[in-house]
C-alpha cells in the first residue's frame, strides 16, 4: 500500500506543477502569505468544476495514506496522517505554482484537497474490513483489480458528475443523440468492446453478471443527458445495444475470450481511424501526457479516464487469460507505442508516449490490486 500511495503522490505532483515552467522572480512575496490570501472572488461554474476535481483527484490520496498508516497505527492516528498528508502536499503544491508558468495558486484548492482526501480517509475508514478481506482472499481471478476497472469506466460515463436539470438542456442532449451524421461504426464497436470489457469486470468482482443487471448497468448512459458539457451519441448507445445482446447469446465461457478480441480489435480500430495516410510525418512527443495537459480540463479528463479503462482492461483480460501482468503490460503498451509511431502519418492526430506509459501505470496499479491466484485457462 505504501508503494501504491508513492504513486498517487507523484501523479498528483506532476499534474499540479505541469508545464513545469518555472520562474521563481514571479513574486517576492512570502509564498504562505500569498497562498492564505488567495481566494476567489465568486463562485461560478468554472469554479465548482475545479472543486470537483479537486475533491476526485485527492480522494484516493485520502484512501491510501490512511490504509499505508493504519497497517501500522491505530485508526483515529492514521486518519490524521492521511489528513497531514494531504494538506502538506496540497499546500506544497499551491504555493509552488505560484512560479509556475500558467498555474494559479488558491486556498480554495487546498481547502477542496483536504477534503476529498477526508473523503478518501473516511471511505478507507468505513471498509477497512472489507478492504482487508479482498487483499486476503484468493477467488482465482477475482479481487480489487476489476473494481477499480469498473470504477474508472463509471466515472468515464458519469464525470464531471455535475447535472444539469433543464428543458433546454434535456432538448439540446436528445437532438446530439438523433444527431446521425455523428454516427460512427468505430465508436459503436468500441462502445460495444467498452461494455463488454465492463461487464466482465463486474462479474469478476461481483460473481455471475445476469443480463439484466449489465441493462441496469447501463442506466449511466440516460443520466449522461443531463451531466453538464456531455452527452450521449447515437453511436454509444448502439455500442452497448450490441454488448447487451452479445452478453445475452454468448455462453458464459466465451465471453472472455470475445470481451478480449473485441476490445483488442477496437483499440486497433480506434488508433487507426481513418486510415488515411499523409506522405510526410509530422512530430511524437516523447513528454508523458502533453495533449492531456494542453487540452481543455474536462475533456481531458474524460479522454483519460477511457484510456485507462481501455487500456487498464487489455492488460487485465489478457492475465485473466492466463498472462502474467508483465507480459500482458509490455505487449499491450509495446502494441500502442507502435500505432502512435503510425500516427505520425495520420493527419490531425498527436503521437505521443503518453498511451503506453499509462498503460504501464494502469498494470502496476492492477497488479498491486490483484490476487495471487492464477486466473482459469478458458476454452476458445
């Protein structure tokens, strides 16, 4: 759990301090001065969407540092560590942007921080017994690690989880689901390889997935049409249409074997799309997540999560094949490093190492997650 909470540190540092530009001339101000005076002047939109970010980006913070500590101290100490934590790194963080290039420095964030990793704290505090039992127990290849696959393709659906309750809302988001010149056949074979992957996640972690509990499932999809700056596609709701009906006829010892060549072949699809190629290439940013950074925060938001869902459920379906976690890691991101190289002849597309470096980042945490056990070998 330790090595797990050195992780979610690092990605909280490198997102918080990215682009990296710093200019320690910007102020000469003490910096713990400047941060207890900075705080916004309105509340807006923009302002709850950071906090909700904020309070999702610190919640596991909260949940593993109150885990590593209390393997070792008492619950009440190990809440309060988690809480040190939190508002150590939180500030740290503040006052460093404040000579970061493009960064802005707010109490208000560090009060959203302390909360969610509260949030995180109280939530690991709550199910620390069932928490414990799933590191413990050996159910073959069931455990933590398809939860937390579920998990990032719920919040995939869901994010920014902010609804918005309105007539014209409700119309502009039916006529993007009519909308048919959107329509797109990758998007409903990935859609249906994204539900499929999902739904075998779930019956991995919750035992023998029915039909109608995977329709039940899906219920996500409906809310998306009032969740503020989403929507739901024509092709999405195809998507899951397909995986429904493809998880209703297949036998149960085939769904694995199917829920892997479809997701495979959809990644394929996706990476590839258009197939259309230019005869000069352009440039492969070898910068982890650049275009994550540099795009709009909610949509890149959005885009990562999938991604890591994906590409977090290629590496987990592949050991649940019989893989181990290294293997299935190397191949997957090697597979996603070569088709960013191809990328470089794709118009309109920005090849860069982020893919497979988060898929290797989506393993590690995977197999940190998962049982010991050797998953079964199906039939074909």
């Amino acid at each position: 759990m330790g090595r797990l909470l050195l992780l979610v540190i690092a990605l909280i540092v490198y997102g918080s301090l990215y682009p990296w530009h710093f200019d320690f001339g910007r102020s000469g101000a003490n910096p713990l001065w400047v941060l207890l005076h900075r705080w916004p002047q309105g509340i807006d939109r923009r302002i709850l969407l950071d906090a909700a970010i904020n309070l999702t980006l610190y919640f596991p913070l909260g949940m593993t540092a109150f885990l590593a500590a209390a393997r070792r101290h008492g619950r009440f100490l190990a809440l309060g560590a988690a809480l040190l934590v939190a508002l150590g790194l939180s500030a740290g963080m503040e006052m460093l942007q404040i000579y970061d290039d493009g960064r802005v420095c707010s109490l208000s964030d560090v009060l959203c921080n302390v909360s969610g990793a509260a949030a995180g704290a109280m939530a690991a505090l709550v199910f620390q017994p069932e928490l414990q039992r799933m590191a413990r127990r050996k159910p073959g290849w069931h455990g933590p690690a398809p939860l937390l696959l579920a998990a990032c393709w719920a919040s995939y659906q869901l994010y920014p989880f902010f609804p918005l309750l309105s007539q014209t809302r409700l119309r502009g988001s039916l006529e993007a689901l009519a909308d048919t010149a959107s329509f797109s056949a990758v998007e409903v074979w990935a859609s249906a390889a994204g539900w499929m992957a999902a739904a075998l996640a779930l019956e991995a972690f919750f035992g023998n997935m029915r039909p109608r509990w995977l329709l039940a499932a899906m219920a996500c999809l409906p809310l998306r049409l009032f969740i503020a700056e989403r929507s739901l596609t024509l092709s999405e709701a195809l998507g899951a249409a397909l995986a429904l009906l493809a998880w209703s006829l297949l036998p149960p010892r085939k769904r694995l074997p199917a829920g892997l060549l479809l997701l495979a072949s959809a990644l394929v699809l996706r990476e590839l799309s258009p197939f259309r190629f230019a005869e000069t290439p352009h440039a492969f940013s070898w910068i982890p997540f650049v275009a994550t950074f540099d795009s709009e925060r909610q949509s890149a938001i959005v885009i990562l999560l999938r991604k890591a869902f994906e590409y977090g459920a290629m590496v987990w379906l592949f050991r649940a094949w019989g893989t181990s976690y290294a293997r299935a890691a190397v191949a997957v991101a090697g597979s996603l490093a070569v088709f960013e190289a191809i990328q470089r002849y794709l118009p309109g597309r920005s090849p860069e190492i982020t893919d497979s470096v988060l898929t290797l980042l989506m393993a590690l945490v995977l197999w940190r997650l998962s049982s010991r056990a050797t998953p079964p070998h199906p039939e074909l």
